[in-house]
C-alpha cells in the first residue's frame, strides 16, 4: 500500500499528533475505570431486554415491524462498545475489554479481533484513500450516497471478512494491517463465529423456533444498520484527505439518546486527538478544550440532520468539501 507522500517525500501519517491538551491535564483524562463501562453496558443490556419484550408484545401485528427496528437500534449500536473495547480503554481491566468486545463481535457479526487491527490503520491512516481501510470517501451523487446509507458496500464487505477469515486468504488492504503473527487467531475467531451461527440456525431450524431467530435477530440487524450508516458517515465522509485531525474528522453535537447509544463516540474529532482517553471522559475532554466549540480549529456539526445537510449540498465536490474553506475556525452553526 502506498502512502500519499508530500512534495518532500514525507509521510504526514507518521508525524505525530499534538496533544490536545497539556500533558498533566490528558493524563488526568487517560485514566480507565470499569465502573463507567458497566454502567453504560448493563444499561444498553436492558435497553435491550426491553425491546425485545417490545417484539414479542406485538408478536404477529404490524406493530411488530418498528418494535424490530427499535430492537435493531439496539444491536447495531452494538459496535460502540465493541469499538471501544477493541481500544482496550473501555474497562480497566484487560479481559473485561476482549470479551465484551467479542460478544458484541458476535451478535453484529463482525470479528472483534480483525476489527481491532483494521481499526488501528484506521487510526493510524485517517483518510488516506490507500491506507485507511474505514475510509468511505465522498460520494458523486444521490444514488452513491442512498448507497453508503443503506450499506451496498457494507453487507459485502462484512460477508467477505467473515468468508476470507474463515479460508484465511485475506486480500492485500487485509495483509497491510493484520500482523502475520495474529493471522491465525483471526482465521480462528471467524471459524468459531461461522461455526457458532451455523449451530444457532441447525438448532432453530430443528426446534421450530427459527421465527424467534429472525425476529429477535436477524431481521431487526439488517432493517436498522442504516442508523448506524448514518451515524458513522457523520464522522469523516466529505472531510479532507488529510493527516490533520482538525480536518479530517468531524465532532457531532447530539442529543443524549445517541450519545448514550453510541457511547460519546459523537465527539469523534476529540476521539481522534487523543484515542487514548476513554469514552466517559471525551465530554469532559470536549468541554475543556480552549474556546468556545464554536470558535474551535476543528469541524463540530451541531446535531447529524445539520451534519447530512452539508454532506448532500456538497455531493460531488470531493474530499475535503464540508470543511469550511473562509477560516480556519472550522465550526457550523444551525
């Protein structure tokens, strides 16, 4: 994979990121606690509980239809956790992270570990259309927008991981970022997952309760990813093709509904100035930033219809064209 170099031959990517803030403030903020993180888990969990009550209460009605999508909010948010466990800052503790990480891997059917790896180039590569294996670069039009939204290349790319994981012939993007030294854990984590979802339809097949799968489950997975879809496009598509924070992602100002959802991950432009600062701490880190969010060198999008907006009035025009180009106080307001 070959880096987008400047005039001089440098990597932008292998510079390193300012901080934020100074330094005995960010440590203050670096600190990991379980207790958050169980908080935010158990609470999603019966979030989770009670919509799938919800289900069942409309069984065989047509309220049954927005109670799955209600319950596949649920589960496709799934991921924030899984995200930020696979940072390993959610819990303090390390097999707290790896295996709340690969529970939630498992219900959206995405392997935790192989996230975790391509999650870092994400990281490391912020929108370099080669490295960056996140990056969903600005659609030309309505129809490629509508298709990032209701995931054309999402549902491919899931299926092939878990089919290439499972054979273990990973195409080149997947080469760059796995280690060669944990590909065949990766091979075993998409084994045991295809091995463990082909069990649960064997057993809800001969039971009879396949319906129970699909409405529990399957169905509410796939109706609702395009929230998530939604969420996620919000956080880097139409920003620059650059290796500067301040430009290349986007903070989006929310209600706490998806804040709690989506655990902070709206204050993503803060998520990617210091990763390291776990998820209970990216409003504090949000709110102690010098300025105003407003008056801020980075883009904040107050609230995801506002985020949209730019993102369609700019269709076509390119990476780096929802990035206000009149000052470098890169904020939107209502």
């Amino acid at each position: 994979m070959k880096p987008m170099l400047t005039t001089d031959d440098v990597d932008p990517w292998a510079r390193q990121p300012k901080p934020p803030l100074p330094r005995k403030e960010l440590k203050a903020l670096q600190k990991r606690r379980n207790a958050p993180a169980l908080r935010y888990l158990i609470s999603h969990l019966v979030v989770g509980a009670l919509t799938t009550a919800l289900v069942a209460l409309s069984w065989a009605t047509w309220w049954m239809i927005p109670a799955m999508f209600v319950q596949g909010i649920v589960l496709v948010f799934l991921f924030a956790p899984m995200h930020e466990c696979t940072h390993g800052t959610a819990f303090r503790t390390r097999w707290l992270n790896s295996t709340v990480a690969t529970f939630c891997g498992l219900v959206m059917m995405r392997p935790a570990l192989y996230f975790r790896y391509r999650h870092a180039a994400h990281h490391s590569y912020t929108q370099d259309p080669q490295r960056d294996p996140d990056q969903v670069p600005m659609p030309d039009g309505l129809a490629g927008y509508l298709g990032e939204v209701f995931g054309m290349e999402f549902w491919p790319k899931m299926i092939g991981t878990l089919y290439r994981g499972f054979t273990g012939r990973f195409n080149e993007r997947e080469q760059f970022f796995l280690p060669e030294s944990q590909r065949p854990r990766v091979v075993w984590e998409a084994r045991l997952m295809v091995g463990f979802y082909v069990a649960v339809v064997v057993a809800t097949a001969l039971t009879g309760t396949w319906p129970v799968l699909l409405a529990l489950w399957i169905v509410p997975r796939v109706i609702a990813e395009p929230t998530l879809r939604l969420v996620r496009m919000a956080e880097h598509t139409g920003m620059a093709e650059g290796a500067d924070p301040l430009t290349n992602t986007r903070t989006t100002l929310t209600n706490p509904v998806i804040r709690f959802l989506y655990w902070n991950m709206p204050y993503h432009a803060e998520h990617h100035m210091a990763p390291s600062v776990p998820f209970h701490n990216l409003a504090r880190l949000h709110r102690e930033l010098p300025g105003e969010p407003e008056r801020r060198g980075y883009v904040v999008s107050r609230g995801y219809v506002r985020a949209h907006r730019e993102i369609l009035e700019n269709l076509g025009n390119g990476a780096g064209s929802t990035v206000p180009s009149t000052t470098s106080v890169a904020a939107t307001t209502s």
